[in-house]
C-alpha cells in the first residue's frame, strides 16, 4: 500500500489537498476542500474519479471551487458520492447543489450523501439528482471516537478545532502492513506459495493451511512468519486557532503521522493577528509538527498580505523549530 498526495493551487490564494492511496487492489481518491481554481489542473477524468470530499470548514476560500468539482460528478452513478464536513455542511450543500437550472433533472440517477460531523455524532442527509436535489433525505446518525470512516485498507480520523466556527483537522491512516519474514520462511525450511496470502488473509477463518501438502497450525505460523510495520499516514490542518490546549490535542491526534500538511497564514511576529483571526502562524504549525514527531511538514495557504520574500523568511522561521519543513516543491520557494 502506499499513500501519494499534491497540494493544489498556487501561493497566496486558495489552496487544497488531494490524496491517492493505493492498496494494491484499489485505488482510493480523497480531496480536502475545495478552492476557487484547485481543480483547474486535474483532468477531468481524475475529478470524476474521487471518491470522498473532506471539507475542514465552509469559508468561501474553501469552497469556492465547489462548482468545477460538481460539474464533473452531479449525475456520477459509478461511485458513491461523498462529502464531509463540519456542522451545516449538508444545509450550505443543498443551497450550491440548487445553484442551477434543473429542467432535465427526472432522468438523472445520482445520489448524494452528505455528512455533518458533530463532536461524537456523524448526521448524514441524503440528496436525489432526479429530485433536483430539493429534498433533504435525513439517512440517520452513528457516533464516532475519532474514526470517522474506514476505507480499503485506510482509515480516516476528525478532530473539531476552533476557527471562531467549528473546523476539522483530518487525519488519514493506512491499516497495519502484514509482511512475511522471508528471512524466517527459509530458516524454517518452507517455501513460498499461494498459502502465504492465505496466512496474510485474516478474513479467513479457517485454523489450518496446507504447506508442501501438510497442515500446519496458522496461528503458530503466524506467530513465527508475519511482522506487522505501521503503515504510510497523512494529516491535513488548515484555518484553527494553536494555542497551549489546541497544540496539547493535536500532538496527541498526530503521534505517528508521516506527513503534516498544515496552514502557514501568519508570520509569527503576526501572532496577534493571526490569533484575532483565529489562525496559526508557520512557527506554530512548526511547533505541533516537532511535539507529535511527524517525519514532514509542507505548509501551504499562506497569506497574500505578505511577498514571497516573506514568505521564505517565514518558512526560516518554521526551520529553526522543525529542520524538515518546505512549501509544495510547485511553488518554487526555497530557504
């Protein structure tokens, strides 16, 4: 399995996060807002192949860019689709689903899940193209500690910040990998064959494979063949306030995580600002980074109020606390 991302849009103006994880047996697509102009640069085909939008909030800079991905996708019958967001997502949804003319909509075959992430409590509506998308379908609620949703092979954590309007930090995590020791499988004098993704397979039940046409306990197989390694995850955080309390929840909601993107708005001589407004500045962001232990931090949605000269001396700034931290390599600015 292996995780592959690109931050989408370009310094100074709106930004989002697309995600690709591939489990060897599929191909999942997650995009994380959606700005004006994110979109203009995936291909068609790639936008109709997403398969879950995570917004962290519904501010105009986060979806703005809603419309090129709804264009691609309103009549989409191939594949769920899918949104997520904080509470009111389904409501502000509805209102840019209903932004058009429908006259043709009684042969369309979409159907919309829209999910409102409370603290706890995910209350997902539902929406019908052939309806013109004018009724709310209420399709019930599930509680939730954290994980909000479980994919092939990856799960997906929500954490509630504060951005004067709740705002959610994303955390996604691939499942534990299952790997045979092969150094081990020769010392046991056992050779390779279809048995060992049968060992892999916990999915099924049964107690026993035949080995070099013997039965052999699968339990003490894999005990003695399979070493479990954490697999690749990626965390997207943008437009909350980090003060002590925050920073204290998130090192501990990102333990582990690989990579960090997360919003670089202010330079940290801005911090009454950025705090006015509840956001972060690069050398905060830097300073969750260092406390989890992630291996890299890429920040991106930085302010327009500053030049790009600024905006290299702020990511200086952010070095001096965590070394292993750069903009998206698309953007050219380098220490």
């Amino acid at each position: 399995m292996s995780i592959s991302f690109r931050i989408l849009g370009k310094a100074g103006g709106d930004n989002a996060l697309l995600v690709q994880i591939d489990s060897g047996q599929t191909i999942e697509r997650l995009l994380f807002d959606c700005g004006e102009g994110c979109l203009s640069d995936v291909p068609f085909a790639d936008v109709q192949a997403i398969d879950h939008l995570f917004f962290s909030h519904l501010h105009m800079d986060h979806v703005s860019g809603f419309d090129s991905f709804f264009r691609c996708t309103f009549n989409r019958p191939t594949k769920p689709n899918r949104i997520w967001g904080p509470p009111e997502t389904a409501r502000i949804l509805q209102h840019r689903f209903q932004g058009f003319l429908w006259n043709l909509h009684e042969e369309l075959s979409a159907s919309w899940l829209v999910s409102d992430i409370h603290p706890g409590e995910i209350r997902t509506t539902g929406f019908e193209a052939r309806e013109a998308f004018a009724i709310s379908h209420d399709r019930g609620t599930q509680p939730y500690d954290r994980i909000i949703l479980e994919g092939a092979g990856y799960s997906m954590e929500a954490i509630t910040m504060d951005h004067r309007t709740p705002t959610l930090a994303y955390v996604v995590r691939e499942k534990p990998r299952r790997n045979i020791d092969t150094s081990r499988l020769a010392s046991l004098g056992l050779r390779p064959g279809a048995w060992l993704k049968e060992l892999k397979d916990s999915a099924n039940s049964s107690d026993s494979v035949v080995v070099d046409g013997v039965a052999r306990s699968k339990e003490e197989l894999r005990k003695e063949l399979l070493v479990e390694t954490p697999g690749d995850s990626i965390a997207y955080l943008t437009d909350f306030v980090l003060d002590e309390p925050a920073i204290e929840r998130l090192t501990d909601a990102l333990r582990g995580c690989r990579v960090m993107v997360c919003e670089g708005q202010y330079r940290h001589s801005d911090l009454d600002l950025a705090r006015k407004h509840f956001h972060m500045t690069t050398v905060l962001s830097a300073t969750v980074a260092k406390r989890a232990r992630v291996e890299e931090l890429i920040l991106f949605h930085v302010s327009c109020r500053y030049e790009s000269s600024e905006w290299v001396e702020m990511l200086r700034e952010a070095s001096q606390v965590f070394p292993n931290v750069h903009y998206p390599p698309e953007w050219n600015l380098k220490l």
